[in-house]
C-alpha cells in the first residue's frame, strides 16, 4: 500500500522536471514560434551555416530557427519552402558578406526596425550571389545591395513591416551597384524600390503594388527596366538625374493622388520608353527640366496613354522630347504645360488622338489636316497650379464652353502634330490590355 505513494511522487517530480526543459526540445523548431520574447528558445540558424564548408550544400531540416545569420563564404542554402529564420527583431535576417552564396525557398521574417542601420530580411555586400524563391516579410528592408555587383534577386514575395507609409523600408535597395539582375519579385505594402548610384542593372518581370515610388532612381545611369508592372501606387518609375535608362513593356495603372505619376523624368537625359502601358494615373508622363544635357533627346515610341487626368506634363516650356507613335485616349487633358507655356519645341508626329477632329479622305491612316491642341480655360490651371482644384467643376466647364465659343483672347497652341495617325490600330491594342 506505500509503493503507490511513492510512485505518485515520482511521477509528479518527472512531470516537474519536463515541464522546466527549454521549448526548443519540447516542441521543437517548427512549433516555437516567432515572436521576438521566443526567438531565444529556437535553434540558432548560425550553427548550420558554420558548419557548411566552403562551397557545400545547406539543406536544413523543416521548422523556424533563430537568426540573425551572417554568411561569410560560398555556400548553397536551400529551405524547399519549409524553413524559417526568424530574426527575432534585431538587425538583418541574413546578411551574405561573401560572393557565390545561393539563398533559396526561405521564409525571412522579424527584421530589426532601425532605418539607419538598414534592418533588412537580406543584405548582400558581395558579387554573383543568388537570392530566389524567397518569402520576405514582417522585415523593415526586404532586399539591400550595397556595392555590390552581378548579383540575381529573382522571385521573391517582398512585404515591409505594418508600418505607416513614409516610415515603411524599402522592398529592393540598390547603392553604388552595378550590373545586378533583379526579376519576377512580386513586391507589395512596402515604401520604395530605389536605384541610387547604380549602373547596368535590369529589372524585368517584377510587380509592385501599394507602395510610395514603384521604382526610383536617383543618379543611376544605363538601367533597363522591361516588362514589370506597377499597380496602386502613389508613383510608378520616377528617375531623378538618371541618364540612358530605357523603358519596356512595363504596365503602370492607378498612380493617383496628389503625386500620382506614372513615369516621371527631373534632369534626364537619353530615356527610351517604347511600348508601355500608362493608364488611369493622375499625370501619365511628367517631365521636368528634362532631357536636361545638352542636343540630347528623350523618346517616347507606341506607348498606350489613356485614362489619365493629364496624358502629359510638362513643368516648363522646355524642348528636346520626341512623342511618336502613341495612342492617347481618354484622357481629361492630352498635354499641358505649367507656367502657361506650350510644347511646341517637342517632337509630336504620328501619334493617334481620340478628340482629333480631321478627317482620312484617302485612307491612308493619316489625318489629312494636322492634329493642334489649343488651351481655352485650360490656360486658368497651367498657369496657376491651385486652380487644378477646380479643374472640371462646373465654372471652369462654363467659362471653357464660353471662351471655345467666343474667345476672350488667342486661346495658347500648346502642340502640334502634323500627321496624327487616324487608323483604328489602338482600338485593336486594347485587346492587350492589363487584366
């Protein structure tokens, strides 16, 4: 009858004894969770990168490790989708200070908060690194290069932290970088995608959505950007003394608000933008000071500008931009000029308008008389910005109506086109439009 006592009490002192055992051995690493006050009970992700030789294979077990985890040689690291690194909020996930790491199918989470530091869920400071496949978020940076070359960030999701817009961190940030690739990442819910000091480098097939700038370059040279697409942000690619760069296929719909820009230029010079998709922003294409080195040009060939409030903005009666071969299409205002200027030092040649009043009698798909666009009360707005308040209201409606109608005064040719397409082709790219 005093075995059982005693039995309880050894059973009871053992039950004790397990329930004192660290979390990471009773639940193990994929039940510890990750918040910052658990991050210490998880098996810390530094160990195994230690112990990977140079140029071995890391292909760790499923389940949520503990970072920070600084990478300091060549080394293939390969999550397959069931790893996490949890970096408990404090500083970068992960940071390769080597050349030749891969960096594949992790989910980088719990970056620090410190924007001078920049807490990133990836730093690379090195060349020919690969970073793919990844799931970065919950981190104030998602990707930053810092002089760092011929790099590949490839297909990662990218979200900052659930932060107020301005203080948001940067989805992919390039500085003093060259040559880099970065591709079909599905970006979202972060402040910018910035390019500063950087040359050669060439975004392709990415998407970006909710963010401030969608892509921003400030004295960034020779970058290609081809085939991306920027929905819902404040301002789709704005380039800010940033020479040579070229513009493809990329679809930039519903930059709206007071910034709403879908490609910006300030003191640019050399830019190709052929075959894109500006569409239902506040300003389609604004330029300013730009192209800004001497006896250059800026070229603008095929694109689709439709829907927007202003198909074109010019800050200043500047010149040396070429318009060829555009559809412009539903916009409130094709082409205004502040300061009450025209766009008549520009190039304006074969481009469809939708309120063309002319007339194709020898079908040729030209317009037999040219295309002029003049300003009636548009001049009111242009001429002081504050009154674009009011642009559309039903007083400035009445007074335009009034003075096409009986004009007060010479009414401002703002551009003119001398042989605007008349053909129905942009009728047939509306086929191909964003879905």
């Amino acid at each position: 009858m005093r075995a059982r006592p005693r039995a309880l009490r050894a059973a009871a002192r053992a039950l004790a004894g397990a329930l004192l055992l660290p979390a990471s051995v009773l639940l193990g690493p994929a039940q510890a969770g990750s918040s910052a006050e658990r991050a210490g009970a998880l098996q810390s992700f530094q160990t195994l990168v230690d112990a990977t030789p140079d140029g071995g294979v890391l292909a760790p077990p499923p389940g949520t490790y503990a970072g920070p985890v600084v990478i300091r040689r060549p080394m293939r690291i390969d999550g397959a989708g069931r790893v996490t690194i949890d970096g408990g909020g404090r500083g970068t996930v992960v940071q390769i200070d080597a050349s030749g790491v891969v960096l594949r199918g992790l989910h980088l989470t719990g970056s620090g908060a410190n924007h001078d530091a920049v807490d990133a869920g990836v730093k690379i400071v090195g060349s020919r690194n690969v970073v793919e496949d990844n799931l970065i978020e919950d981190c104030l940076f998602g990707v930053d290069l810092a002089q760092s070359n011929e790099n590949r960030v490839l297909r990662n999701r990218i979200h900052s932290k659930h932060l107020d817009m301005g203080v948001r961190g940067d989805a992919i940030r390039l500085w003093y970088s060259f040559r880099n690739e970065i591709a079909g990442n599905d970006i979202s819910d972060v402040r910018d995608l910035v390019v500063w000091y950087s040359e050669g480098n060439v975004f392709r097939g990415n998407r970006v959505a909710r963010a401030r700038y969608a892509l921003h370059t400030m004295y960034a040279r020779k970058n290609v950007i081809e085939d991306d697409e920027y929905r819902d942000n404040m301002a789709g690619i704005f380039l800010m003394y940033s020479d040579g760069v070229e513009i493809r296929r990329t679809r930039i719909l519903g930059s709206q608000g007071a910034t709403g820009i879908g490609i910006g230029l300030k003191e640019t010079s050399g830019v190709v933008a052929e075959d894109n998709w500006i569409v239902y922003c506040a300003q389609g294409v604004y330029l300013d000071v730009s192209p800004y080195e001497p006896d250059t040009t800026n070229r603008f060939l095929r694109n689709e500008i439709a829907y927007n409030g202003v198909g074109v903005t010019l800050h200043s009666d500047w010149h040396g931009n070429v318009f060829e071969e555009n559809d412009f299409r539903g916009n409130f205002v094709q082409v205004a000029v502040r300061g009450g200027g025209s766009a008549l030092r520009n190039t304006w040649a074969h481009n469809y308008w939708d309120d063309y009043e002319g007339f194709d009698r020898d079908a040729d798909g030209t317009g037999d008389t040219p295309y002029e666009l003049r300003a009636y009360a548009d001049r009111i707005w242009m001429a002081v910005p504050e009154a674009s308040l009011f642009r559309a209201s039903p007083l400035l409606e009445v007074i335009d109506f009034l003075d096409r109608l009986a004009p007060f005064s010479n009414p401002t040719l703002i551009l003119r086109d001398a042989a605007p397409r008349f053909d129905r082709r942009a009728e047939v790219r509306e086929t191909r439009g964003p879905t």
